[in-house]
C-alpha cells in the first residue's frame, strides 16, 4: 500500500491541489493550520484555532480530514455550508488527491421528506390553504423522483407551511412501525453515514445527537475517531437551544392536527377527540389574546416575570393545562387501538410536562434532562400570531466536557472569528475546552492596501433618538463616494426599517432590504446589480460571501451589543455576578467583539477585493474597551475624512 501523502505536501505549489485545481493558491498559513489538524486527529485531544478570511480554513481541514484513514465527522453552522461542502469542496479535493473514500451528508430528520405524512396530507389537502395545496402538489409530483428525499432539491421556502406537513418530528415518526418504514428517506441517510468514512453534519443534529446520547437513545450519528467543528463560534448558542425546554403556539396546533388526522385513520368513533382537538386550539388562540392584552401586540421578548403576574396570561395558561389533559383522559381508553394512537397519547404527555416545567411546577416525576432552575432562564417571545415559551441554560461547557470525557478523541474548533484579541479563553470557556491547543493563524490578504476603516466624526451617543438618522447622513454621503455597492449592516429590526424608510427617498441606487424576499434571493440580486445598497440584521453579519466590486463598502451602525434587554443575556449577567464575575468584560464585550469581526468579514473575501469598512459607532474612539475592538479588526489603514474616500475609491 502507498504511503498516505502528507498534508503539507498535498497543499504546496507543486502538490496535487496547486496542479489540478485552477483556482487553489498554497498559502502558508492554511498549510500550518492544515498540520495541526493533521496531528490532532492523529493524536487525539482539543485544538481551537482561528483562520482569518482567506487563509483556506475549509482546505486546511478537509484535507487532513481525508487523509487521516479515520472516521471523521464535520459539522458547520447551516444547512447551505453543509451542502457546500458536500456537493463542492470536498469531491474536488478527493477527486485531485485520488483518496475514494466513502461521504455521506446527514441532515435532521425536518429535512426529508415523509413518504407516509405525505399520503396523509394529500389524501385531505382542503385542511391546508390555497398556497399549501399548491406547494403539496408540487412536493407531489417531485417524491416520484427524488433519490435522497431533501427537500433542499425543491425551491420552496424552508420556513413554507408546507414542510411540517409533509416531514416528520422525533414526536411523530412511527419508526419501524411506520407502513413505509424501508423506504424512509432519513432511515437511507443515515444508514450512508454509518457506512461512511467522512460525515457532514450541521450543528444542530450534532447537538440534537448529543442530547439523544444525554437521555440513554441510540446514536443518530456514527461513532467517529475526529470531530471538526467549522463555523464554532455559533456552537454554544445553537447546543443552549437543544438542551433547552421551549413550548410553541405552532406546536400545540400541530399536535392537535396531528391527533385529528391518526383518529380519522385509526378510531373516528370517539367523537370526543375532535372536540378535546378543536378546544385545545381555541385555547392556543385564546391564551397569544391574553399575552397580547397583557404586553402589547408588537413582536418581543422578555423575561417569564413579566408575564409571571399577569392575571389573565396564568388564567390562560391553566386552561391550556386543563384542556392537555382533557386530550390526555379521551386517549388513553384507545391509545393500544394502534401505534399512531400511542404515539400521540405520548405527545400530549410530555408536552403537558413541558408547560409544568416552564411554569415551574413541574411534578416530582418531571424529565431529568431540563435545565435546572439555578442555571437556566425562563423567556417568552412573541411574533405575530404566534408564541414561544423558553427554558434555556445558561452554560452549556459540562455538556461538552461530558461528550469529551465519553469520546476522548480528537475534536477541533474552527471559525474565523473566535478569538477576543489574541485570547481565545472566552470561547474555550463556553464548551468546556479550557486544556484545549489553540492557534491563530491572521488573513493573508493585504488589509494596509486593500481595505479602508471609516470613524466619522460628530456622531452622537447610540442611545441619542437622532442616531439612526444621522447614521443614515453618513451612509447617505459614503455611498455618494462607493456608487452604492454596500451592506447596511444593523443591531436591530427597529433601527433597520427607520434607514430604509429615510433612504428610499435619497438613494439613486438599488435597495435591498432583508425580509421583503428570501435571504438568498436578496444576495443574489445583489450581486447582479452591481451597484445595489442592501440593508440586514443579525442573518447578513455572517455566512454571506460577495467576491468583487459589487460589495465594496460595509457600513455598520453600532457595536453589535445584545440589548441590555435580552432575558438571556440579564440571566447571564446575574449568574456571572453570583459566580463573582464581570457580566460585561466576561460576556458582553467579548461576544459584540465576535460579532463585529464576523460582520465586518464580510468586506475584503479575495485577494483582489478592495472595499472600506465604516463603523458609525463613537464609542470606538471615546470609551476604553473601544481598544479591544480595534486591537481584533485586520490591520486597515484608519480615518475620519470623507476625502480619504474620495482618494480611495478614486
């Protein structure tokens, strides 16, 4: 047998990557980076290190990852990066290195399609409105060819009304009881990952496996000899949602949808059950009523204590209580009918348990696996019609020490922005991997040449009610100088639609504005404009990629702090107290310096980029912790003179 190439090798100027892809470029920090990843999954133990933009993060990883001759499981932050990964990067680099080894994509199971929901709701498709039964139709038609069954392949929305439909839940998948179990598209991919030597996961099934393993379940994914975690730094906000207790207005509406369609299949002689089903949704619609009278009828979130006191909310809440069991009482005479009925008595209980534990009453036989009071917040959020009730911890690093101590093998961190400076101990902190190696590795690319960053001066303190529109004078005059081409990038829905509604009047460029269409098709035209201004929140700070002139500025509005309103982050704030810390040095200021790093990345992506980045915010300059955020930006050549503009883009 050959010799494995090593890593260093495949990625240098005359290695098998340099000859056989035309767009790969060696660099020597991706060939650093790819060593110790090498040497880690050789080894085992944790490294966190952090690849600036453009040092070939995604190479330095796969690379040793195919060669390693192990089990290797990766995980990125969304389902796109995992399709990239899949479907692009990786047969590239195995096809140029000769490596034939096995890959699977595993996604969760709300991403395949249910062969047998899918009958159910085509066998009564007037339940569903117009634009549902259009989609249905299509969804139809396309499960007649699909191979994989992820509903990825069809340009539907991932958020359409359709998908809960025609997907199954851990709550309402029958398993092998299932009619159509040997044809189950989630059941064939998972099988591929066993039988796989390299598995590309997201965070949210790693998690989600985690949290099966917590409970005594069997593993969704393979046991694995490496884990490479990319795009870590959104790991611990994504595992706090998992290990977590939260309770939906969509929720309860699907499971009562759920029980009226199994008793028109099972039973329909108990003629109870559609009533319990039909109260139960009156209750839903009755108790949002109540959060409104009590909060407001704008989209928020806050604290459990405010609601706590609200006479009427609590008065809703136990008739939600009341009409649970109810629902509980009519099926437990004919849950042994069949396995769809059992099922759904088992629903209704644990979702009963559930509300017990938000309402902090949960009784003695309550799940083990809630957070505890001590060390979790309870929140609510509304949007719309709908409601959310929430339980989630605040620290998630002993879930992590735990996995590590059952798996001792090699697991990596990555991402381009982890580090507060040059110190990663925020991070490691918040997944338990204070031993871990850590690296740092800065971009290549020539910020001093190729980047720009704009201070303007005169800007009044964020909390000032004209800040926004000053934010905008200043947009307003740099995108005179860029020809447009920029992201308007802000902390907050509020202060977003205020700047699109100040600048449809001034702009004589495209606007773009986030939720007026999909995310990916605002990128898109974006893109194909040329010249276009697009304004977004917190979803276009990271994982957006715009090579070239089109985006050649990045203006953001403030320093991306939480809002000293957030339940979590006061929870978190009163925990570090009582633990003897610094809420904001310890949390606050690390997290927003992240957050910056991951928006401001979004400017300079090629070494041919050349781009200005503008920060509206004065306390860059005027408060001392402006100096953490400077010191962890690239290397930019700095101003506060629009004629520094001018020359630059001249």
């Amino acid at each position: 047998m050959p010799k494995p190439l090593p890593v260093i090798e495949a990625l240098a100027t005359d290695g098998p990557l340099a000859e056989r892809l035309r767009d790969f470029h060696p660099r020597p920090q991706q060939q650093d980076m790819a060593a110790r990843v090498a040497e880690r999954l050789a080894a085992g133990g944790a490294l966190i290190c952090e690849a600036g933009t453009g040092t070939g993060k995604t190479f330095a990883y796969l690379v040793p990852a195919l060669l390693s001759g192990r089990k290797i499981v990766i995980s990125t932050g969304t389902r796109n990066l995992q399709d990239q990964l899949f479907q692009r990067d990786i047969p590239m680099i195995r096809e140029a290195l000769g490596v034939p080894i096995g890959v699977a994509l595993l996604k969760g199971r709300g991403n395949y399609l249910c062969r047998y929901r899918l009958a159910l709701a085509c066998e009564e498709p007037t339940r569903y409105r117009p634009a549902v039964r259009q989609h249905l139709k299509l969804v139809r038609d396309w499960s007649g060819h699909t191979r994989q069954g992820d509903i990825a392949e069809l340009a539907i929305p991932e958020d359409d009304p359709v998908w809960p439909a025609v997907t199954s839940t851990a709550d309402n998948c029958l398993g092998q009881d299932c009619p159509v179990f040997q044809d189950c598209h989630l059941v064939e991919a998972r099988r591929r990952a066993q039988a796989a030597e390299l598995v590309v996961v997201n965070h949210h099934l790693l998690c989600a496996d985690l949290a099966l393993r917590d409970e005594g379940f069997g593993e969704v994914l393979p046991d694995a000899d490496g884990f490479i975690i990319d795009e870590a730094h959104q790991l611990p906000e994504v595992a706090a949602s998992f290990f977590g207790v939260s309770l939906s207005a969509r929720q309860l509406i699907e499971l009562a949808r759920d029980i009226e369609a199994t008793d028109r299949r099972d039973a329909g002689d108990v003629p109870d059950l559609p009533l319990a089903c039909d109260a139960l949704r009156q209750t839903v619609a009755e108790l949002r009523l109540r959060l409104s009278d009590a909060l407001g009828f704008e989209d928020r979130r806050g604290p459990w204590q405010q609601i706590a006191n609200a006479a009427g909310v609590q008065v809703a809440l136990d008739a939600l209580g009341d009409r649970l069991d109810a629902l509980a009482a009519t099926l437990a005479p004919i849950s042994e009918r069949s396995r769809g009925l059992e099922q759904a008595a088992a629903r209704v209980t644990a979702v009963r348990a559930q509300l017990d534990s938000l309402r902090a009453d949960a009784p003695a036989n309550a799940p083990t696996n809630t957070p505890d009071e001590a060390n979790s917040v309870r929140w609510f959020d509304l949007q719309g019609r709908s409601f959310r009730f929430h339980q989630t911890p605040l620290d998630v690093s002993t879930v992590f020490r735990e996995q590590r101590k059952r798996y001792p093998t090699a697991w990596i961190f990555t991402s381009a922005t982890l580090a507060v400076g040059d110190s990663f101990a925020h991070f490691a902190g918040r997944v338990g991997c204070e031993d871990a190696e850590t690296a740092q590795w800065d971009s290549p690319f020539d910020y001093p040449r190729q980047a720009l960053l704009y201070c303007p001066s005169a800007m009044p303190e964020p909390a000032h009610p004209g800040y926004t529109a000053r934010v905008v004078e200043v947009a307003h005059a740099v995108l005179a100088r860029s020809k447009g081409r920029a992201f308007l990038l802000f902390t907050s829905h509020r202060a977003l639609r205020e700047a699109a509604a100040r600048l449809e009047s001034l702009l004589e460029y495209p606007l773009l504005v986030q939720g007026s269409a999909p995310r990916g098709e605002l990128i898109e035209r974006f893109r194909q404009l040329g010249n276009a201004v697009l304004l977004g929140t917190s979803s276009f700070w990271e994982g957006v990629d715009v090579r070239g002139e089109a985006l050649s500025c990045v203006i953001i509005d403030k320093l991306p702090f939480h809002s000293p309103a957030d339940p979590i982050l006061q929870a978190r704030a009163e925990a570090l107290k009582r633990q003897g810390g610094n809420p904001f040095r310890d949390f606050q200021l690390p997290q927003a310096v992240i957050a910056l790093k991951q928006g401001a990345g979004r400017l300079i992506r090629d070494p041919s980029d050349r781009g200005v980045l503008v920060v509206c915010d004065p306390r860059l300059h005027s408060r001392g912790y402006g100096r953490v955020f400077l010191d962890s930006l690239p290397p930019m050549r700095r101003t506060d003179d629009l004629a520094d503009l001018e020359a630059f883009f001249a």
